[in-house]
C-alpha cells in the first residue's frame, strides 16, 4: 500500500501532468473550430489541416488578409457531439483527479492511525519497563498470611462476594466522577482549551510557518476565482459557459490545495486528537463544495454577462454587486482580518475551506463568534442572493447546466456552512475518545508534616508546585478545581489549584484535623477536648450546615457516602457509626472490632473498615452484620484502606511496611506490595495504578497489572500524612 507521502506526490503529478497536456493540445481540440455563422453541422467539425490541405483558407485567414480582426472563440463553436465527447473526456479527468484525492486522504488516515497506535504501544512499553525501586511482589498470598486467615475470626463465613451490577456501575462512575452529559462536555473542553495553548506556545514556529503557507494557498485562491473568469470571458456563452480547459486550471489549484491540507493533517504537530474513518470522510469531502462556490459563482457572473439578453444582463449587474460586496470585500478582506487574530488558526484555516484540518484544532472561545460570522456571511452574503438570481437566469433567460450545477454547490455550501457553525465545539474534533485515555495526564497532591503541600506530575515524576502552609498539613481533599487542607492550627484551608493561592479558610477548633470532600460540601473533624464534632459544610456558601457529635480520641475516621455518613462511633472509638446527613440523626452501630477505627470505605452494599486490632472487616449494609475479617496478622494499626471493584487493598502503618492486596470473592491475600522502609500512610488508585505515602517521606506509584514499582516521588523532609491523586483537569 502506498504511504500517504507517496500518494500524495502520485496524485499531485498525474493531476498536474494531465493539466499541461489538456493546455497543450487546446490549439488542436475543437476549441479552435472556426466561427460557423453560415456553416452546416458537418462544417463545424472540419479542423484547419483538412482546411489547408484542401487548398482553401478559413475564415479567420481571409479577414486576416481583410484587416480584419480575430473573432473570438466561444463555446458556441462546438458542435453537439464535440460536447458530448469533451464532456465525457474532462468528466473522466475530474473523476480521476477526485478518486486520487480519495485515494490520497484514505493513505493519510491510516498513516495518522498507524502512528497513533505505534505511540501507544510505546508509551505503555515505557511504563511496564520503568521501575524505579527495588520491590518485591508476592503472588498467590505470600508467605505466612493464608494459615493465618483460615484460623482468624470469620474466615468461614462466605462474604458478600463479587460485587453487584450495582457496585461495578458506582465504582465506574466513580472513576469518570459520575459527570453528568454537560459537566463532561465542559471539561473536555476545558482540557482541550488548555492542553491547545500549551501545544501553541511549545510550536510557535512551525505555526508562523503555517500562516504563511495559507495566506499564500488563499491568495492564489481568490486570483484564480476572480481572475480565470475574467481573462476567459470572451469564451463564455449563455447556453454552455467556459471551456474545460479553463476549468482545469482551477482544478489543478484545487487538487494542490487539498493535497496540502491532508500533508498538514498528517504531519502538523498541534494536530493531536485523532477520529474515526466516517468522520474523517464527512470532514473531507464536503469541503469541496465550498472551495468551489467561489470560483463557480465568479463564472456566472461572467456567463451571465455574456448574454444579449436584457434580463441576463441586469442579473449579471446584480451578481457582481453580491459577488464584490459579499465575497471579495466580506469574506476576503473583512473576515481575513478576523481571522488573523485567531492564535490557533482556526479560523484561517477555515477560510480557505481546509474543514479537516480545520475541526482537528481546537478554539479559543473569543474566536468562537469569528467562526460562527464566517459561516453567516458566506450564507447570507454569497450563497443565498447568488442561489437566487442564478436561478432566476435558470427560468428567465437560459438552462445553462454550469449555472444549475453553481445553484446547487450555492444550497449545499450554505447549508454546510450553517451546520459547521451549529454544530463546531471549541474541542478538536477527537478530544473527546482523547479525555477518556487521559490517565497518563494527572496530577498528585500530598499533604506533609513538614507544613507544605506539593503538587506532583505523574507522568514526569516531578513536583510542579508547593503550597507553603507553615504549618502541618493533616490531610486533603480536592472538588472543582479547588483543594481542601487540614491543620493543627483549628483551619480548614482551601486553595486555588493553578495558582496555590488560599482563597477562604472554615474554622474548626482542635488539632490532628481530618477532611472529605463531595461534589458542594465539605466534612471534617478535629481533635477538641471540649467538644468534638463532625462538620459538614457548604462549598457553595462557606457556612457550617451542621454538627455531629464525635468522639474524643486522637484520630477519627469518616467516610462520606451519598447521604450518609460512617464515622468512628461517639460512644465507642471500637464502633462504626451511621448518620443520615438529611436529617442529621444517627442511624445505627456496627460493632466487632475490639480496637480504635482508623479507617472506612463504602459502596451502596456493604462497608469495610479498619482497626487498630489489626484486622479489617466487611459489614452488609443491609443487615448490620460482619460478614467477613481479614486478618492482617501480628495485631497492626491498620489505617489506610482502599477498594477497586473486587479487590481490597490495605496497610499497616504500626509494625509494617507493605500493602495487602485481597480478594473480596474469596477473602485471600492475592499479593503484596513491598518497597516502601517505614510505614505507609495513605493509599489511593486511579485506574491501573495504585500511590501510596508512607512515613519514609515518599511516594511510590505501583502497576496494578504487574505489581511493580513504577516511580518514588521524593521532596518531602517529614513523613507524608495523605495523599489524593486525580487527572489534571479536574
């Protein structure tokens, strides 16, 4: 299969080369039929050599030696069957050049798909090859954890087993953050926007280059629309309009101008998002439409204006004056202007009707109204009064088929026009399968001991920005574009992210404070001898909405979920409790656990939690009982815990150092992650990766696929009480 480069230099030289050898031969087609005012049909197609070689002079040689002048040759010097055979001979032309195109552009999108898959293949290459630590992984249980379980309390009881079609839905749309249809359309193009500008100002050169290369394809562009028409008016008739030859000059431009919009397509490097074959086509193909109506509907002015006839030449009249006040002055120059402004190019590209490469580049929304005026003025300047009076030539004057065919390409152009404009996103087209695939694109953030909170890029491994507290950081929670910290100092502090700038703080008394956070409100607790509560408030107001009592102990646990909250009991740290955060009234108690609750996780059917009696257990919610114990051996403080469809992880930050990976079908250890030197803090996933915070002042990112240690982020100089890591648009 030829490559889109060699396609595209293919199409280029048949096209062109067919052009050249159709203005060559012009002088011996029938293009140079003498004038037959008084000839028969038969004497229309005798040509000049059989004129000579009979020993006459033509008509043109006996003015000539008259003094008398050239006529000019028309179309109406063709006889039918000349027109038949030219018809069907430029015709076959035009379809060749129109299947190499296609051709061409099919070449081009399997060259973008095939680099697209090449780098992602390589990109995940990279990932399962980069390991940056020393870690060792236990499959199948690891040592000295199954006899253990099998002899710990309620390792005969079956659990809740594999999760429900329910879990799996929430847990997925946990993932995607439950977005509802226009809260995903709006961040995909808040993604889009930004990651545009970054690409803009990472390629500054190569787009001035650009800009040269369409502001020279346009100038060319109007030239020929306005100018072959005129230099050729003479040939023009009412009844069949210009010669092929003619039109194949503005062929050969055409084919030129979409062989460079497809090598842009293929090689630009802000073109990033890719989209599928029907799309691609739709984008494609008709776009020719447009690019042709300028030319089309200079020629009819020019063939209009050729008749005699009083009402052609007042529609003539009319067409020009739409021609250079919608056309040549609106689009050409007013809009230009306009369109120069748009630092992306959009718009330009646009104008000079590349609408493939024009819907893979994202807009600026200022540039949004540019885009939406130029398809207005080519509809109501151009397309709809030259639609009109064309077809008022149609009924009135003559059926010239060139004029049917500009009538037609006036209506589809206009109605494209109206629907680009209708229907244009400021995302590229193809952001959106690119949103999904993001994972590569998130952003870290931790929370330290050492008074500062750091945001961290994933991909690069590298610490972007740092948030100077002054005072210990406790935990953080993130919603909105906004993150959420808590401190010693009786502050809930919440900050900008892009900027790190601290935009209002909630005060709540007590230290060791802790923070979760929804979609419009907050909760937290703090340690407060006095009078400890748990807070809910509103993101929205600032204002605490209520209070719940809590327990004095040195660290709570909570945990948010819908309209409930789980949270260590008030009468007993040991307990869980339940609250309706309508109503504010406790709910109900789970008791088992014969240590302090360290940490708490829930679905919409069961609850697991955390203990300092070194074990985790599962709870139905729809009953209230233990349903399972895991049983994390030698009695551990067990803090953080986290769930990802049928799997529990878990670590201990008393004695050890690793993380348990179990199964909830089968209530077995699977594996462990071991790495860090001290113990872990926090754990949290984001798809197939899993980051943990430890107290050995770092964090490491592991592969859930293969269990190894990807990375360790290294910067903090205290150990590392929470982290929360999210994609970077959110």
């Amino acid at each position: 299969m030829l490559s889109s480069r060699q396609a595209m230099r293919l199409c280029l030289c048949v096209v062109l080369t067919l052009v050249l050898q159709f203005q060559a031969s012009s002088d011996q087609s029938s293009r140079a039929l003498p004038p037959g005012e008084v000839h028969h049909q038969q004497a229309r197609d005798v040509r000049l050599n059989t004129t000579q070689s009979s020993g006459k002079l033509t008509r043109n040689k006996l003015r000539a030696e008259a003094g008398q002048p050239e006529p000019n040759v028309s179309t109406n010097d063709l006889s039918r069957s000349s027109v038949k055979h030219r018809l069907w001979v430029f015709g076959s032309f035009i379809g060749a050049s129109s299947l190499m195109l296609l051709v061409t552009a099919l070449c081009v999108f399997a060259k973008r798909r095939a680099e697209t898959a090449a780098k992602e293949a390589e990109l995940l290459s990279n990932n399962n090859n980069n390991s940056n630590c020393n870690s060792k992984v236990e499959q199948g249980g690891g040592v000295g954890y199954e006899p253990l379980l099998e002899g710990g309390e309620g390792a005969e009881d079956a659990g809740l087993g594999e999760f429900s079609a329910e879990e799996l839905a929430e847990a997925l749309a946990e993932e995607s953050k439950a977005l509802s249809p226009e809260e995903r359309q709006a961040q995909i193009s808040k993604w889009a926007l930004i990651n545009a500008e970054r690409v803009r100002e990472k390629n500054e050169t190569y787009l001035c280059r650009r800009k040269a290369i369409l502001l020279f394809l346009l100038m060319i562009y109007v030239a020929a629309s306005v100018g072959l028409p005129i230099l050729h008016r003479s040939e023009a008739t009412c009844d069949r309009g210009f010669f092929w030859e003619t039109h194949m000059q503005f062929l050969a431009l055409f084919v030129i101008t979409k062989v460079v919009e497809l090598w842009l397509y293929a090689e630009d490097p802000t073109v990033q998002w890719e989209m599928g074959v029907g799309m691609f086509m739709l984008k494609f193909l008709p776009s020719f439409l447009g690019y042709l109506d300028g030319y089309t509907d200079a020629n009819a002015v020019v063939i209009a204006g050729s008749c005699p006839d009083a009402i052609a030449q007042q529609l003539a009249l009319y067409m020009g004056i739409c021609y250079l006040v919608g056309v040549i002055f609106w689009q050409w120059i007013v809009m230009l202007y306009f369109a120069l402004q748009d630092p992306s190019q959009a718009c330009l590209v646009k104008l000079l009707h590349m609408d493939l490469l024009a819907s893979c580049i994202t807009l600026p929304p200022d540039q949004k109204w540019t885009w939406d005026m130029l398809a207005v003025s080519r509809t109501v300047g151009e397309d709809m009064p030259q639609a009109l009076l064309q077809t008022l030539y149609l009924l009135y004057v003559k059926q010239n088929p060139f004029m049917l065919g500009s009538v037609v390409m006036a209506v589809g152009s206009s109605l494209k026009a109206l629907h680009d404009a209708r229907a244009r996103a400021l995302e590229a087209a193809g952001a959106a399968a690119e949103f999904e695939n993001r994972v590569r694109d998130t952003t870290l953030y931790s929370a330290s001991q050492d008074g500062t909170i750091r945001c961290w890029d994933v991909r690069s491994g590298e610490c972007t920005k740092t948030i100077k507290v002054g005072n210990p950081a406790n935990s953080i929670a993130a919603s909105n574009g906004m993150l959420y910290s808590s401190h010693d100092d009786g502050y809930i502090r919440e900050w900008f992210v892009e900027t790190g700038e601290m935009t209002r703080r909630f005060a709540h008394n007590g230290g060791n404070a802790i923070v979760r956070s929804t979609a419009d409100k907050a909760y937290s607790w703090a340690r407060d001898n006095d009078n400890p509560v748990y807070k809910e408030w509103s993101l929205i107001t600032g204002e605490c909405l209520q209070d719940i009592a809590a327990p004095v102990m040195r660290k709570a646990a909570m945990f948010v979920k819908g309209t409930r909250l789980y949270a260590t009991a008030t009468d007993a740290t040991k307990n869980v409790a339940e609250w309706s955060l309508e109503s504010g009234e406790f709910v109900r108690t789970f008791q088992g656990h014969t240590g302090p609750i360290n940490a708490l996780f829930a679905t919409s059917k069961r609850l697991l939690s955390g203990s300092q009696d070194g074990t985790c257990r599962e709870w139905s919610l729809e009953t209230g009982q233990c349903t399972r114990v895991f049983d994390d051996h030698c009695s551990k403080y067990v803090s953080p815990i986290c769930v990802v469809r049928d799997l529990l992880y878990n670590a201990s930050n008393g004695l050890g150092t690793d993380i348990n990976e179990w199964s909830l079908v089968t209530g077995k250890i699977l594996r462990t992650f071991a790495g860090h030197t001290d113990s872990v803090m926090s754990i949290t996933t984001l798809k197939d990766n899993l980051y943990s915070s430890s107290l050995d002042r770092t964090i490491k990112e592991w592969s859930l696929k293969t269990g190894e240690c990807l990375q360790t982020l290294s910067g903090h100089t205290n150990y590392i009480q929470c982290i929360i890591v999210q994609f970077r648009d959110e």
